[in-house]
C-alpha cells in the first residue's frame, strides 16, 4: 500500500491508496507574512500530526509514503530547518513543490467535468489557477499568495475590508479565460460546499457536485457571521478562516462572469497517489 502526505499552510492531509484520508488543521502559515517565518505553534502542530500520520502508516503496512509541502514551507526562511527537523523526528522525507508543480498536480488530482476547465485551488498559504483547454494540459498556471490563513491574518476579522479589497488582489487572474468551467478544490471549497448542502457529516461523494454562484451568494451572510460555528457546525474548525474563502471564491466567480461552478474533494493528494 501506498501513502501521500500533504504539508500545507493550514491542514496536513493524509491518503492511502485504499481511499483512507484523514487531516488536520495545523495552521502551519499563520502570521508568516509579517514575520516570513512559519508559526512556531503550527510547526509543533504539523510535526504531531506527521507523527501520528507516520503511526497510521507502520500499522497499515504502507511501503511506500510521498511527503510534499507547498507555499507556507516553500516561502518560509526557515522552510529547510522545518524539513531538517521533520525528517529528525520522524525519519520522513519532505519533498517541496514549487508553485508550477503544485498547480499541476490539482489539475491532474481534481474530479471535473469534460472539457475546458478552469481549476482553483486554494489553501492556506496560496491560490493555484489553472486552466486547461482537454482539462489535461495546462494552457495558463498562476499562483498567488493569497490562501485562507495568510488572508485571516492580513484582515484580522474585517470582512468589510476584505470584500473591497479582494477585485484588486486578483488582477493577476486578468488573462483567465473566461468562458471555462470552473472547478474549486482544497478544504475551503469542500466545506463551503458542504454549508451550502448543511451536511452535519462531511461527505467527500457530496461536496463534489455541481453548484450555482447564487447558491454561494445566497449562503455568504451565514459565513461571514460570527454565529458559523452554531449555524452550520460541520464548519467549526474552519470557522476563522474559510469567511476569507467565500469571500474570495465570489469575488473569483464574479471577475470570470460564473454562473456555476464545480467543487472537487479530490486534488493533489489524489494525483500524488496517481503518479507514485
């Protein structure tokens, strides 16, 4: 059996070739665009959790385990002492994806529909554009540092701000094409779309379906309300950050003119497992 761990600015994910995954929420990202430095508290958070990840594996008789991390350790100043410590303490190897890589491998990973396909990916420390004309190849890849804790730290609670804001901070995605489907993936999208179904157990078949962006719209004031966690509690562990993620996601749909939309569960994990 095989195993792919993702490393990213606010969950560390783990998957077996048999479809298990779990995660958790690590926050490994928070506060780096002031300090450039990954979150001494995250860090101690992602290294238990690749700990337990690694038990999971000896007990399961994995062979083979893929270890990537993506923006927050590739931007960090310390991103090589974290991979330095990672391997001391838990004998694994962390291979770090530039942003290209990373894009790449939400393409191949990502359920969508046939034909032309825009995919976002968003984490915690980035967002990953890509569009693909036979949803293979990709014709246009960009990504911004513009993930879920990064913008949680950026705005500190001031959705306000942030909604005025955001137009302007996706001017990079000017040469998007327009008229591709767009599919969202990575744990802000899963669990939007799973507040928007107000699921009280998360369910991975689910989430992956075919959404409107009135839907979103409708749902937005719930998000953006300090009252998430009561008003859809599937949402509770994400509750700080994934407001910057609605928000970001319609100002996305309204800038490419999407009247719908696509959410994926499956992503770069998936490919990892796909490609080892």
């Amino acid at each position: 059996m095989r195993a792919a761990i993702d490393i990213g600015s606010n969950s560390v994910r783990l998957a077996l070739s048999d479809g298990t995954t779990t995660s958790q929420i690590t926050q490994l990202a928070l506060g780096i665009q002031n300090s450039g430095m990954l979150s001494p508290v995250g860090v101690t958070a992602t290294i238990e959790a690749l700990k337990q990840f690694k038990a999971i594996c000896d007990e399961r008789g994995v062979t083979d385990i893929f270890v990537f991390a993506t923006e927050a350790v590739r931007r960090a100043k310390d991103g090589d002492e974290f991979c330095k410590k990672v391997k001391a303490v838990t004998d694994l190897t962390v291979n770090v994806l530039s942003g290209i890589q990373e894009a790449e491998l939400a393409l191949k990973g990502t359920t969508k529909p046939d034909g032309p396909v825009t995919v976002c990916d968003l984490g915690g420390g980035s967002l990953e554009i890509i569009s693909s004309f036979d949803g293979k190849k990709p014709d246009y890849i960009t990504s911004l540092p513009l993930g879920v804790v990064v913008l949680k730290s950026m705005f500190n609670g001031d959705y306000r701000r942030a909604i005025d804001e955001m137009p302007r901070m996706l001017t990079e995605c000017c040469s998007v094409p327009r008229n591709y489907t767009v599919v969202l993936c990575g744990g802000s999208a899963c669990n939007i779309a799973a507040a928007m179904l107000n699921l009280k157990v998360y369910d991975k078949n689910a989430v992956s379906t075919k959404f409107t962006a009135k839907q979103l719209d409708d749902i937005m004031p719930i998000l953006l309300s300090k009252r998430l966690p009561v008003l859809r509690p599937i949402c509770t562990k994400r509750a700080d950050t994934l407001p910057y993620g609605a928000i970001l996601f319609q100002t996305l749909l309204n800038y490419l003119g999407a009247t719908e939309f696509y959410v994926s569960d499956a992503s770069n994990l998936e490919a990892v497992l796909q490609d080892n």
